[in-house]
C-alpha cells in the first residue's frame, strides 16, 4: 500500500458495494499547492551536479508518478489533470482591490535571508524548477496539463468537474459513476465535499476527505457547508478576506447551529440575508445585522469564496478562460478515447530530467507508466460510440 491507497474505511465510506472497476475517476491536482508544498519541504536537502536545488521537483515528480501508479488498475476509465495557476484572479480583485494583499513574497524572504543573494537564489530555484515542472508534465501523454493566469485554480477546478461530467453524459457514462478527486490541501475545497462524487486528498495529512470524515479532521466543521458559511461570515485570513468583525471560530459555531439548516448547500446570497433578518432578534444573529456594512462583506464574500454554486464560480472566471477551459477537457477526453491502447510515444523529457539529475533517482519501470497511451473507457470501443457534435453551451452547462 501506498500513501494514496485507500483504507478499507475508506472504500466503505466512498463506494459503499460499488466495484471500483466500474467507476470512472477524474483525478484533479492542484499542481501549484502541490509544487509549491513540496518545494519548501525539500529546499536546500537535495541538489543536483550544478548545485541547483531539485527537492521540490523531485518530490512532485515522485507524487505524481505514485498517484498514477496508484490508479493504474483502473486506468482504462480513468483521467489525469494538473493545474497550475499564476497571478491573482482579476475577477477577485475586481471585488476586492486587498484580495491576496497579504502576499508580499519579496517581503516574506527579506524576513527569511540576511543577504540578497540568498533571496535572489531561493527565487531562482523555485522559478527553474517549476519551469521544468511544467515542462515535463506537458509532455507526459497520460496527463492533462492545465495552465491558467489571473484565475483562482479553485474555481477552475470546479468548472472543469462540472463541465467534465457535461461531455462524459454524452458519452452514455451516468454522472453516479463517476468520482473526482482532488489532491490538494486548500480548504477551500472542503466546502464541495458537499457533492457525494466529490473527495479530496490532503498531502498534509496523507488521508482522503469526504463528507463523512471531515469533522475528524477538520473539528471545527460538521458539514462540509460549515466551511463555506465560515468563509462568508468569519472571512479567510489566507487570503486576505475579512470578515464581520468580532465573529470568531468560537461565535461562529453558534451562529451555525442556527442558520445552516435552513440554507441547502447551492443557497443564493439573497437567501441567506432572508434568514438572517428573519432571525435577528436573536442574541448571535444580531452581531451580524447589527454590524454597519454586514450585507456588503458578506455579499463580497460570496462572490469571493463560493465553490459550491456553480453560477458563481462562471461568474468569476473570465470568458476566454472558461473557454480555454471547456476546450482543454474536451480535447482531452476525446484523445483519450480514440487513443490506440497499443502506441507508444516517448517522452521528450531526458534532457530535462538528465539537467536536474532526476532521471537516475526515479525508478524506470514507473517511468513506463508515463510513456505508453491508454484507450479510455470502453475496451473496444463501439464504433457508434461517439460524443454529439454540439456540446451544450457554458450557460447551459449543468449545475451540480
């Protein structure tokens, strides 16, 4: 068993009688909360020939060679994405001018270093590696390489599992078949546990979270909505999102226990400012409707956080990403599909993995995994199998 396998609690928790051989996974990485992870875990433990730092790509390369093998009996109804993201999210910042503001890197390594030339060589390091790693993984045949600028990844994910399960529909494959995972430790993701298809691996703890162990790991939150009404109300100090003041963890739980059972999980905002004027005479409620701009934040925070109403998040990823978006997946799906399962294709990537002396430290026979092309899904595919011509228009896209 490997770190990515699933315990047996796990499988009864997720799958319940469901024969894992009969489900189609959509995998989903946060390529950058990865990198990134992994990067300040390793620096300065592993060099390479040049004295160039490697630990971070190393350590991804790894992750990712290790989640496809996991996956490898199954791969024939199975997909890979990663995504990166560079930039903040205009869309945000739109909202908020101060969205992020708290993400001053250049101040952070001025804190970290006595001298420049160690800030300038961490910011070498972390820029060569997550080049190659880009590189590399656009050219592995097997994986989905996503790449987008001033787009929150969280909301680019949840357009890409809406819109996944839109073109798979019309391949005759029922949306309960089908299970997205996302590796990732941003919480902000915890809030779509709320979609029984829906699980999420966090690196940091190495475990799979859904909605029926979230408490154990996540104490504060006993739901998965728990996690997006906390966003609203209370803010996100990782992102520089504030909240009303004075409701902290402690005041919000209260204030939960009131309202988060009249609200379903895709609520509008109007929704939730109806309940709260409904009950303000109520001691918690009151410390929000008594706050002077408490519909502005929370509006605000609505926009700024809300992973689980899919008309939100179409609303704050710009046109020619959705675009770019909805064209990659069905790229993707289609040449996974009419993929012979029997061609090979090489890699160009020795020149890069041989620069960071990475080649020598992966294990070959995994390597193999990332050089042959597998046909998905039917095996042989029907020749009357094919996907409409048109698929349906992102307004139309259906909402989870």
């Amino acid at each position: 068993m490997s770190i990515y396998s699933f315990t047996e609690e796990d499988i009864r928790n997720i799958f319940g009688n469901k024969d894992l051989n009969q489900i189609y996974f959509n995998i989903i990485i946060d390529g950058m909360n990865m990198y990134i992870t992994n990067f300040y875990k390793m620096y300065g433990i592993l060099n390479n020939s040049e004295n160039e730092d490697t630990g971070g790509l190393y350590t991804t390369l790894r992750n990712l060679l290790n989640i496809i093998q996991e996956f490898e009996p199954y791969i024939n109804k199975t997909l890979f994405n990663i995504v990166y993201e560079t930039g903040k999210s205009q869309n945000h910042l739109n909202i908020d001018e101060e969205y992020k503001g708290n993400r001053d890197i250049q101040k952070q390594l001025e804190e970290k270093y006595d001298t420049i030339e160690e800030i300038q060589k961490e910011r070498f390091n972390f820029r060569n590696q997550i080049e190659a790693l880009k590189q590399i993984t656009m050219n592995i045949p097997v994986l989905n390489h996503i790449q987008i600028s001033k787009t929150e990844g969280d909301f680019a994910i949840r357009f890409l599992i809406t819109e996944l399960e839109t073109i798979l529909s019309q391949y005759n494959i029922d949306k309960s078949n089908i299970v997205h995972i996302i590796f990732s430790n941003d919480s902000d993701f915890l809030q779509l546990l709320e979609f029984s298809n829906i699980i999420i691996y966090n690196f940091r703890l190495k475990r799979y979270i859904y909605s029926k162990n979230i408490n154990t790991h996540f104490s504060r939150y006993s739901k998965p909505m728990d996690v997006l009404l906390s966003k609203i109300i209370c803010g996100d100090a990782t992102d520089n999102i504030k909240g009303i003041k004075g409701i902290g963890a402690k005041r919000f739980a209260k204030i939960n226990e009131i309202i988060s059972d009249l609200l379903v999980p895709t609520f509008e905002i109007s929704e939730l400012f109806n309940i709260l004027e409904m009950l303000k005479t109520r001691k918690e409620i009151a410390k929000i409707t008594n706050y002077p701009t408490y519909s502005d934040i929370l509006k605000q925070n609505y926009k700024l956080v809300n992973l689980i109403n899919y008309e939100n998040v179409v609303s704050m990823i710009t046109l020619p990403t959705l675009e770019y978006l909805k064209n990659n997946i069905i790229s993707y799906i289609d040449s996974r599909i009419n993929t012979d399962k029997k061609s090979n294709s090489l890699l160009p990537i020795v020149m890069i993995l041989g620069r960071f002396d990475i080649l020598s430290m992966l294990d070959p026979n995994k390597l193999n995994l990332f050089s042959t092309n597998y046909e998905l899904y039917l095996d042989p595919i029907p020749s009357n199998l094919s996907r409409k011509a048109n698929p349906l228009p992102i307004s139309e896209s259906t909402t989870q």
